[in-house]
C-alpha cells in the first residue's frame, strides 16, 4: 500500500504544501554541507590567525612552564598563574570559536534558511515504534543514506591518507631536523593535509545537497486528489464563490441607489438604461455617472428618481453611450460634453420654471453622440449578471425590482 501510495504522488508540492511543511520545521538540510562549512571556517581561521595565535599560546606556554622558587608555595600566585594562562590560551582559540559558530549559523541559509518552529520540539511517541524504525532503516532512504557514509569515510581518508603517503619521506626527516625547522614544517604539513581534507569534503557535500533537495521534494509530492483538494479549499466552493460575488454586487447596488438621490438628472432609453448624472460647479471637472443599471435596476433608479423629483430624459442613444463607456463615479469622456452639456442646461433651466415659471423648456433631442460609444441594447453578459445579481438579494427586496 506504501509504494502503491508513493506511486501516486505524482505532483510537485504547492506552495500551500511547502509553507505548511515549513511551519512544522521541515526544510531542506544537509549535515555534510553543514561539517564542510564549520570545518573550512576552522581551517581558514587557523590558517589566516596562526600568527596571532602562535603568540597567545607561546606566552601561554612561557607563563605556565616558568618556574619561579619564591611563588612555589604561595598559593595566590598559582591561582593568578592560572588565571592568565587561561586568558591566553582563550585568547588564542577565541577567533576560531567566532568563525566557527558564524558557520554553524550562516551554514543553514545556503538552503532551508532558519526555522524556529515549536512543532519540530513536540514529542511524538510514534519515533519509538521499532517498526517504522526498521521500515527506515529498509527503505530506499537507507542504503542511499549509508552509501553516502561509505563515499564521505572513502573520499575524506583517501584524500587525507593519500596526502600523507605522498609526504611520507618529509615526516620521517622531521626527526632529523632542529627544533624549530621541525615545528615550522610539521605545521606546514599539518596544514596541507587538513586542506586537503577540506576540499574532500567539498566534494561530498557537493554529492550530497542536491540528493538532500531531491529527497526533500519527493516526500512532499502529493497525488493528483491531494492538489484539487487543497486548490478547492485555497479558492473555495466555486457555489460559494459566486453567491459572495453577487452579494457583494447587490451590496454595491444598494450604495449605488443611495446616491440616486444626489443625482441632477436620469438619462433613460426609456426602459431598458438608466444613467444617473451629477455635476457640481466648482467641485468636478466634468459631469460624474453616480449610478447606472439596465432592465430591473433601471427601472428602480427611475423609481427613485420619481421619488426625489429628479429629471428624467428620454434619450436612448446617450443613455447606452454612458452605460458602456463610463463606470461607476467616474466622470464622462470628452466626446459626450456637448451632449450632456445640453441636458444639464436643459436641467437647470427647468429648475428656473418651477421657482420663477414662464415658458417651460423644451426637452432636448437629437443629441450628438458619436456612433462608435453607442453599442446598442442590452447584452445577454448585463442580462445574466443581472438576473444573478436579483437571485442574490436580500429577501427584503421588491418583487420584481432590484434593491
């Protein structure tokens, strides 16, 4: 059943997936790259510091090895004695302390970054169970695992012991030399071979990240199920998603209809657009379209308009000109001023009349509105939003108008 199930997982995981496995503190690591990194630190620490460190130590030495009759037996002078002895000597390893825990630090960013996550500190009782131990030890994880053992003690002695077979001959000499050339050689030696061994486990940790990265993903594969149920869950029920959709319109609606009220006239088709304009001098650059619909809405904006004695204007061609082209408290383009520029100055000199009467003013028509911005009736698209729009009201509404 486990490989039929590893069969299947045949998807790359998804980024929901990896940051979940990031939170439960799995990422990518690599103990060689980690043992490559803090022992290059050390090497090139002892490397670039041995003179500064060569004189802690010597001083250390020189301090400790001195013998002096008169503070042999004075018990506070062995305590100072020791005292900076120890201050020289951790002096000396102080830098290579630094260098190597920056490693240790830095080390991890290479790949996986840091992770602190409490989950990864969480005891789990299933770690004990001897069987899915075993199951770990004979898995394909095992073998691949002490393979990479095998090639890191292969690879890291034949380097190291190879080093040495070739400077077998300057080993034995050492016992021939002074005291000094001897100390000054076997270091160069000591460094060599130790270089060399850094460079071996390069090589090993160079094998073993992109294994790691690999390992990494394969685990957290996912079956095709796994991938549209996560996606189903991120984006939700498509159902659900179009019920909020159409209560967020028919939300938007309502705010729409409360500025109806502030509109200065209703250009209508005359039943199937309505265009609620408003203009204030001084305040707009141009006359703003503050609430618009087709069918049931327009209907509804006419009713408001009734209500608040608000102008309507029967003019089809500039009605489905602003549906179209303009939206919602957005101000009208410069192809339709003239138009509109005739209706609100029929507006105002209809709001003339009704305080000072004389001649009532005549409506205006044949209005310039350029073929290109009229684009006809209502299409099905603002039909079916519409009808969509309707079913998702509130159940407070109308019958038969939009609220």
């Amino acid at each position: 059943m486990a490989e039929q199930s590893d069969e299947d997982k045949t998807e790359s995981a998804t980024p929901r997936r990896l940051e979940k496995a990031r939170e439960e503190g799995q990422i990518v690591r690599s103990r060689e790259l980690s043992s490559f990194a803090l022992l290059s630190a050390g090497f090139f620490g002892v490397w670039g510091l041995s003179g500064p460190i060569g004189e802690h130590l010597q001083t250390m030495l020189r301090s400790a090895l001195t013998f002096d009759h008169a503070k042999v037996f004075e018990t506070r002078q062995m305590l100072i004695g020791a005292g900076a002895a120890s201050h020289e000597g951790l002096a000396a390893v102080l830098p290579i302390l630094a260098l190597t825990g920056a490693a240790a630090l830095l080390s991890p960013l290479a790949l996986g970054g840091w992770q602190l996550s409490a989950k990864g500190l969480e005891p789990k009782f299933s770690r004990l169970n001897p069987v899915a131990g075993l199951g770990k030890i004979f898995s394909i994880n095992g073998p691949i695992q002490l393979g990479m053992s095998l090639a890191k003690t292969l690879v890291v002695g034949g380097i190291g012991g190879t080093a040495i077979w070739n400077r077998r001959e300057q080993v034995l000499a050492l016992a021939t030399q002074p005291l000094d050339t001897a100390l000054a050689n076997a270091a160069h030696l000591i460094a060599v071979c130790c270089g060399m061994t850094v460079a071996g486990l390069f090589v090993v940790a160079a094998m073993d990240v992109p294994y790691q990265i690999w390992s990494f993903h394969k685990k957290l594969r996912m079956t095709k199920e796994e991938v549209k149920r996560e996606h189903k869950e991120s984006e939700g029920d498509p159902h659900m998603k179009g019920r909020i959709r159409s209560q967020q319109r028919a939300a938007a609606r309502r705010r729409m209809m409360t500025n109806v009220p502030k509109a200065d006239v209703i250009v209508t088709n005359p039943t199937h657009f309505a265009v609620a304009l408003q203009y204030t001098d001084g305040e707009m650059r141009a006359p703003r379209v503050v609430a618009k619909g087709v069918n049931l809405v327009a209907a509804r904006i006419r009713e408001l308009g009734r209500e608040h004695n608000i102008p309507l204007l029967e003019a089809p061609p500039l009605a489905r000109a602003l549906y179209h082209n303009v939206d919602l408290d957005r101000e009208i383009p410069g192809q339709l001023y003239g138009a509109v520029a005739e209706v609100l100055a029929w507006v105002y000199q209809l709001r003339r009349f009704k305080t000072e009467g004389g001649v009532a003013p005549t409506a205006p028509s044949d209005l310039d509105v350029p073929a290109e911005l009229d684009k006809g009736g209502v299409s099905d698209d603002d039909a079916a939003e519409e009808a969509t729009d309707t079913l998702g009201d509130d159940d407070n509404a109308q019958p038969g108008v939009s609220a």
